[in-house]
C-alpha cells in the first residue's frame, strides 16, 4: 500500500490556486484503491493538534504557537517548527510500507532532512507554483544574482538571491520536482543544473463543471443578477493584489468604455480596493466589485462573461484561467510565465507581449494601450468572440482536465 502525505500551508495562497491545486490532488487520489491519502496542514490558525477522517482522507492539522503567528516566522523558526512537526507526525507514518511526502511551499525545505531521518526511504516531491526570483525581467534577475559582494547589494537584490538560492536547494535535496509551466521546466535545467530525469511538467488539471447556456439562459441569468442583458462581460477573477495587473486592466478599461457603451468590467477578488475605485472615477457605473463569491456564483458570472482577462504578472498555471476555458470564454493576457503558455493568440484569445526593456511595467501606458484594443477586437466582433471561445473549451479538454492531471501525478508517484 502507498502512503501519499500532501503538505499544505494555512495561507491566503491555500485560499485562491494553491487550495484549488490541493482540493484536485485530493479528488484525483482518494477514489485510488492502492493509495491512503493524508493531508497535512501546517500553521493551522485552529488552537489545537488534530487528526480527523473526512470521505475517506485522513486530515492532519498542526497549529502555529500562539504567540507567533505564520508570517512571523524565520528560517530559524521555521526549521524548529518543522522539526516539532516531524516528532508530531511519527506517530501516524508506517514506516513499514511505501510513504510519499508531497510539499507545495518553499517554507517546506526544513522539513526534508526530518521527513528523510524519520523515513529513509521515503520519496519526497516538490510541486512550484511561484517564482518569486524569476518577475519576467531575464535580464534584471541575473544582474541581481550576478552581483558578487553580497553585502553591497539593496533588499530586492537580496530577495531575489536568497530565494534563487533557497529554491535551489530545495529542488536538489527532494527527490522529484513537479513544474506547472513548461518555461519552469526549461529555467530549472538551465539555472539549477537538474536533469529531466528529476524535472517533470505536469499542467494543473480541473474537473469538467461547465454548464453551456445559449444566448436566452445567459439573458435570462443578466436579468437576475440586474445587469443590463446587451452589456458586454469583461471579467477579472483574483486577489486584488499588484501582482495580479489588475491596475493594467483598469486603466485599459477605461480606453474600451470610450469605445464600447455597452461593456461591463467586473471583479471578482476581496483584497485592497482603495486605489482600484479610484482609477475607476470616472467611469463607476461600469464597473461592478463583487468581492469574494461561492462557486456557485461564479460559475454563473462565467456563464454570461464574453471575454476573461488574466493580467497575472507572475503565476506558473493559472486555474482562473482554467475555469475560464472551461467554460468557453476567450482569454486576454500577458506573455509571460504560466499565463503566456496557456494563451494562443488568434486561437483561444489574445496576449500582449512584455519586452524586458519596458518594466517596470505598473505606468506603462503601451501595454495599457495594446491591452484596451484586444479587449475592443472581441467584443466587437461576435463571430471572432465565439470562434475564441469554442477554441478555448477546446483547450481545456485536451490539456487541463482532470483525469490527465491525475494520470501524470501518479506517473511522479510510482
């Protein structure tokens, strides 16, 4: 029998695309006669130790101590925690029989030299869903981790080498490491030396929930929700965060109201929201913050959305993104890492490129142009904008459903 123990952080990551990955993970191995499935939640904000059975998965969870909260946690703490919660989980590890550990945060790197001690021959895999060395610039990341005197190098610089170094490690001291971009896959070979043998790229995959409504039921749902049933959806889904460009798209919105009367922008994300009204002064009326929804209602706004826009900067594979060609909605985004993979212009969308020479990229007012115009060109156009969504369903079914997702994870884990 195979153990599989898949690690996961109490973050707001664990909120947004680490918690769906995990949430998949769990409904591809569970249903798996040869595999018992323990999930592990480290950090946990509930006051106690725990150990619980829910559907068939055994449910570990670990507090932080109280009086340190997870984002104040150091390396040092860290590895002390990490060592806490090896002595807590040896009790519930049969060593005895084939144990998988599966870690998702770079935080987890402490934990390998424990998780070895306690079971030699385990296999330990390490899935990256955020580079946060890597922001898109090629060039500016290696001036920064070029520099040969440490102590003569700004805090950013610093960040980036600590984390370009730490990751490292990481990835060299697990057994096998899981990539969600196929430019992570290439980068690893490149900057950390590791094989393919070690490397595997594995797209994040999704249940198929996609419900396609005809033209009257996507009316039908706008009348319900009280949105004008001729308006345009243009929507964004995500933290409203920097990271996530969403500073771009509004700005970019602005350009296609002028042009289109009739478009809508919502968005879908709880987060900071003073600086975004304020972008949106002069045209509130045509945009609609829902804050965080179920996914019962966002699937709805998914059904009546004519175009999805994913501005993310940095994401490896977004399951936003997913979603939205899950349910036949063409894609606008950036060329970059995870996203600019996921998008074939002229097929399921359109992406605007992002040359190393414009970053930073926050008051670039060509990619806000260039952004505004795809936007306009499929809104504009009926049969180009059904054409791009029929690709982009397209799109999911032969890369990002779940049964291939499962399939090559099990291929990591034997």
């Amino acid at each position: 029998m195979k153990h599989i123990y898949i690690f996961n952080t109490d973050s707001q990551a664990g909120d947004y695309g680490i918690g769906t990955y995990l949430r998949e993970l769990k409904a591809c191995l569970r249903s798996d006669p040869e595999i018992i499935l323990t999930l592990v939640e480290l950090q946990s904000t509930q006051k106690e130790f725990s150990v619980v059975e829910i559907v068939g998965v055994r449910c570990i969870k670990i507090p932080s101590p109280q009086a340190h909260p997870s984002w104040q946690f150091h390396t040092k703490k860290m590895k002390t925690y990490n060592l806490a919660v090896c002595i807590l989980l040896k009790k519930y590890v049969n060593t005895e029989e084939e144990n998988v550990f599966h870690l998702n945060y770079l935080q987890h790197d402490s934990l390998v030299p424990y998780l070895r001690e306690m079971v030699p021959l385990c296999k330990i895999i390490y899935t990256i869903h955020y580079l946060s060395w890597f922001p898109n610039n090629e060039n500016a990341y290696h001036n920064k981790i070029s520099k040969q005197i440490y102590d003569q190098v700004d805090s950013a610089e610093k960040f980036v080498y600590d984390s370009y170094s730490r990751m490292k490690a990481m990835c060299q001291s697990v057994d096998k490491v899981i990539c969600l971009s196929l430019h992570t896959f290439n980068l690893l070979q490149t900057e950390y030396g590791l094989s393919q043998n070690k490397l595997f790229f594995i797209s994040n995959g999704l249940q198929d929930e996609a419900r396609m409504l005809d033209e009257e039921q996507k009316r039908a749902i706008k009348k319900e929700l009280s949105f004008v049933v001729n308006e345009k959806v243009v929507l964004f889904v995500g933290r409203l965060d920097a990271a996530k460009g969403l500073l771009l798209l509004i700005r970019a919105f602005k350009k296609v109201v002028a042009h289109l009367h009739d478009a809508r922008l919502i968005i879908v994300g709880d987060g900071r929201y003073d600086e975004l009204l304020k972008e949106c002064s002069s045209f509130y009326g045509k945009v609609t913050f829902t804050g965080r929804v179920d996914k019962d209602f966002l699937y709805r706004l998914y059904q009546i959305t004519d175009v999805g826009v994913h501005p993310s900067l940095n994401e490896q594979c977004s399951y936003v993104a997913i979603e939205m060609m899950m349910h036949g909605i063409p894609l606008i985004g950036f060329d970059v890492i995870g996203v600019g993979e996921m998008i074939k212009s002229g097929y399921n969308g359109y992406k605007v490129h992002i040359d190393d020479k414009i970053l930073p990229i926050s008051e670039n007012t060509l990619l806000v142009e260039q952004l505004g115009n795809c936007i306009i060109k499929v809104l504009q156009n009926g049969k180009l904008r059904r054409e791009l969504g029929k690709n982009s369903r397209e799109a999911y079914l032969n890369r990002y459903d779940e049964a291939r997702m499962k399939n090559k994870i099990l291929e990591v884990y034997h």
